[in-house]
C-alpha cells in the first residue's frame, strides 16, 4: 500500500503509552502508520511530501484545554502589563499614559497583565494614580488572574459607581477612609466591564485569527474560549461562526459557555444552541459548543480564592470570596447538568472546589447520572485527598495550570506559606491515582507558551527559581501526555487526537529540539518548527512543507 501524502523520519512520540518510533505516515489528514523506518517507507509514492526531524522530535500537536482564545486576541492590542516588562508603578503608569496620547479623549485605556506582587509598590496601583498619568480617558487595568482590576475616577464616574455603592453579591469594591481606590473584586468588576464598548464583529474574527495563529506558531491544533460571552454577549457565537466560515479558525476548538447568570449559557438555551458533547469537532467542523462554565471564587495570587484556613495575616489574611451562595450554585449547576452540558466550572481553593464538588454530586440523579458526563473542575489547585478520592469515584476531572507554579507559586508561599504551596497543582498525584489532569495554561492570565509549561511540569520551579514540591514533578513524556491526550480526553476526544497512533488525525507538532532528551532549561528556549491541523501545515517556521501547505503556512511568529 503506498501514497502517503507525508512521511516524517526521525524521533517521533507516539504518546505515553506508544513511546517512541522512527517513522511516520499521513493519508488523507489522519495517521496511516507509525512504526520503523522500515515498516513505514513502503508507504510513500512518489507524490509523498517527506520531513526529516534530523535531531528535533515529533510529539502530538498540544491542545491548549484552558484557554480564553478571543479575549487574549483582543488584549493583543490593549497595554500590555505583564511582569515579564512591567515591574514598577512609574512603567505601568507611563505605558497607560502612552496608549491615552494615541487615543481621542474619552476613548477607553485597557490594560492588563499586572502583578502587584511584582511591581516595586508591592500594592496594586490606586485610582488617582492612574488619574494623574491619564486624566482625560476611563482606564481599567486587569490583574494578571482576571479576578481583579482597577479603575479610575472616570471610569468610577461612567458606571455610576460611588463611595455608597453596595458591594455586589460575589464582588468586593474596596475603600478606604469612605474612599474609593479603584480596585474591583470578582463580580465587582462587572460594574466597570458592563459599560465599555463591545468590539465589532469583525474585530473579534481579526482577534480570533491573530490568537490562532500564535496558538499555531507554538505548537498547537486545539485550544478553547472558557467563558464565551463575557466580552460581547451572543454575538461571540456569530463572531467564532464567521470566523470558521471564513477559514479564519485554525484550531479546533471546544467552547464552553459563561454560566453565571451575567452571561449567556440561558440566553443560548432559548436560541437553541445545545451541547455536542460527546461529539467535539471534526476534520470538517472545527468548533464544538460543549460546555458552561460558572466561577466558584476568585485566584489565591489575588487573595480572592475561597479556603477553609486563612490566609497568612502578614498577606492580608481573610478566606477569599464564593461568588455564589451554596443554594445558587447547586442551582446552577443542577440546571446545565439536566440541559445536558458539561459542567466546567472554576474552583481553585479547597472551600470553593467543595461547594462545586458537593453541587455536581448533589445534581446527580438516576435520570441525570453524572457518571460518564467528565464534569470539570478548572484550575483545582488546593484540594485534599478525600476531594480527589470523590473526583476520581465519579470521573470528574482535574484541568490545571501548572504555570501558575511557574509564574506565582513565590506569591503562593508569600499568601498561604510553604507547606500549603508545595501541594498545590499536584501533577503528579493525580497522574499516580489515576486522573488525567489536562495540563493548560489559562491564556492570557499566564503566558500561553507551552514550552515554560512543560518545564513547569518537569521541575516545579518559579520564574524565580524556588522549587515547591518537587516530589509532583514529571518526566517529559507525562508532561506532554497531560499537554496532550488529557486534554484530549477532557473534550470527549481521546479516540481522535491526543497521540499518533494509526487511524488518529494527524494533528502533529514538530519541534525545534527533543525535549525529551535535553536539560529542562533547553525546554524553555525550545519552539514549534511545523504545526499540523489534520495533516495540513498551519504553521511552518523555515518553509519545510512549502509544497503542502495551506495559504495560512508560516503565519503567527
């Protein structure tokens, strides 16, 4: 049998159970074989495109199940803040200032990505900072977690927000002295993102194609939008169908749908838009509506994720904040599970992933089973044993992002002391238990490289070089695995992608070094030389399958 319509030669990862081959085919979008150079050559014709690794290795394409696609597409154009660049109050301010000159007064100044953990203040910025770098526009910028921003006066002054205003239920607004500071907690937040203009269709289908072909460039043929509708209500739905329709999408997508009653999982209902899922998206179809997400609290980085024990006092202390009562909640989540959607809802401490974890037990019933349904519980990372003994029992899954371990497991130390850091994210206990944690990176609220996660994974390090709990470290192959198939298995489709093995698609990444084999700081400086979607090239870095490959080839560095 001949006529493959590509063969790679060299270091090939199958997947955690396959391991390694020499040689790789692809027919018609989908794995023909895999194997020896010898059990596989016979398979090319003389139209066969060929790809030699020569040194790099070939792992299945990464699917990022974590993700918020068009938000981090749109924030490509807002101020960047991200503690990468920004470290001091004066950058933060003088980068806000320069976005409001080339700005008509009044129009809106976003920014986000900033760490007040890592600025020199050690604080977040206050409003009347931001009034004196930018007195004539409304500014809000958004803490790297999302869970909490700050505004300025003229923001304040547009939502109608004032020193009386009531905290909402889920949300804090702080004062001081009677004062307003600008800073929004949860669902406060909502009062200032409620009145900025929604981006047009179009620009949302730009923003969609720009995050893809980033997603491309580093590797990945899966992503996901976890909480569609916050930005733009329904019209998101029509942007991500147009985008497809355009050719335009370049991921496969799973989309999960924003559930708090702010959002727009009820609204879709009576649209008649129903969850596939059990079928997620094909060659041909690349969007799949399988979800509803619900917030259960706030970020342990931003002191709002909700615990049984305090923070430590020297951090602020107090338990965080639920977004919901336990009667809301359970409500909630009783209803989606009975529409029929998976259930992947936001919980990172302990008292949060108990009320979700109670909720998705209590919504289980004999004409509604939970059993099979892979209910998720999203970030998940400080849990106890009997809360991963309950997971495991009713097959509700772990979806982590252990870069949070890379970029704020020192805040974690700082917040909840070392003992309570070292457990969180706990990779490797789940791996060893029997879970599939979808490994991810919650994009934009961390960097969506997956090369500073994988060696996240592999040496439990900060971006500062303190190792938490080195004991759940992985080994290259789990890592990938949990970057792969589990994210795979976490949309319902483990028999279609997540390995290379005969019959899957051909959903390959290429990259620029074996991984496998090199120091895991060389991880970090790795990248995606060839991205396949279906066995078409969405990305190419040197022109490698320039004679197979799609118009969008070579696009997103």
């Amino acid at each position: 049998m001949g006529g493959a319509d590509l063969l790679l030669t060299g270091r090939i990862f199958r997947g955690l159970e396959g391991g390694f081959a020499e040689a790789l085919a692809v027919k018609d979008g989908r794995v023909l074989a895999v194997g020896t150079a010898a059990e596989v050559a016979p398979l090319a014709g003389a139209a066969t495109r060929r790809v030699d690794l020569d040194g790099r290795v070939a792992i299945p394409a990464f699917n990022e199940a974590h993700m918020h696609l068009l938000p981090y597409g749109l924030g490509l154009a807002q101020v960047n803040l991200r503690a990468e660049e920004v470290r001091t109050l004066d950058e933060v301010l003088s980068r806000l200032a320069a976005a409001a000159r080339g700005t008509p007064k009044g129009g809106w100044i976003l920014g986000r990505g900033y760490d007040h953990g890592e600025l020199d203040i050690g604080r977040h910025p206050l409003a009347e900072e931001l009034d004196r770098a930018v007195p004539d526009h409304p500014v809000l910028i958004t803490r790297t977690c999302g869970h909490v921003a700050v505004a300025n006066t003229a923001a304040m002054k547009l939502a109608g927000v004032s020193h009386n205003t009531p905290d909402p239920e889920g949300g804090a607004i702080e004062r001081r002295g009677g004062r307003l500071t600008g800073l929004f907690q949860e669902r406060a937040m909502r009062l200032i993102r409620d009145i900025i203009p929604a981006p047009s269709e179009a620009r949302m289908v730009d923003a969609i194609e720009a995050a893809g072909r980033n997603l491309a460039a580093l590797g990945f043929a899966s992503a996901s939008d976890m909480n569609v509708g916050m930005t733009a209500g329904l019209a998101e739905i029509a942007a991500y169908r147009r985008a497809e329709a355009e050719g335009r999408l370049l991921q496969r997508m799973w989309q999960v749908l924003a559930g708090n009653p702010e959002g727009i999982a009820a609204a879709a209902w009576e649209a008649g838009l129903r969850p596939n899922v059990c079928a997620g998206p094909t060659a041909e179809a690349l969007l799949a509506w399988g979800a509803v997400k619900v917030f259960g609290d706030g970020s342990a980085g931003g002191l709002t994720a909700a615990f049984f024990d305090p923070y430590l006092e020297s951090a602020g202390g107090g338990t965080g904040i639920f977004c919901f009562p336990d009667a809301t909640m359970h409500a909630l989540l009783r209803t989606y599970h009975e529409q029929g959607w998976q259930l992947d809802i936001h919980a990172i401490g302990d008292a949060a992933i108990e009320q979700v974890l109670a909720g998705m037990e209590a919504a289980d019933s004999a004409a509604h089973p939970i059993a099979g349904r892979r209910h998720r519980i999203e970030h998940c990372g400080f849990l106890h044993a009997g809360q991963r003994r309950r997971m495991l029992r009713h097959g509700i899954l772990p979806v982590p992002q252990p870069v949070f371990m890379y970029e704020f497991g020192d805040l974690y130390v700082k917040n909840l002391g070392l003992e309570r850091a070292e457990v969180a994210y706990p990779m490797k206990t789940w791996l060893e238990e029997g879970h599939h944690p979808a490994a991810s990176s919650d994009s934009p609220v961390c960097t969506v490289d997956p090369f500073i996660n994988l060696y996240s994974m592999v040496t439990r390090r900060t971006n500062r070089g303190t190792v938490l709990g080195a004991a759940e470290a992985l080994t290259p192959e789990q890592a990938v695995h949990c970057y792969t198939w589990c994210g795979a298995h976490s949309q319902f489709a483990e028999a279609e992608r997540g390995t290379l093995e005969p019959g899957m698609q051909a959903d390959i990444a290429i990259l620029s070094r074996d991984i496998f084999a090199c120091a895991p700081e060389e991880i970090l400086a790795t990248q995606a030389d060839l991205t396949f979607r279906g066995g078409r090239a969405i990305f190419d870095r040197h022109g490698e399958a320039a004679s197979l490959a799609s118009p969008l080839a070579g696009a997103a560095d």
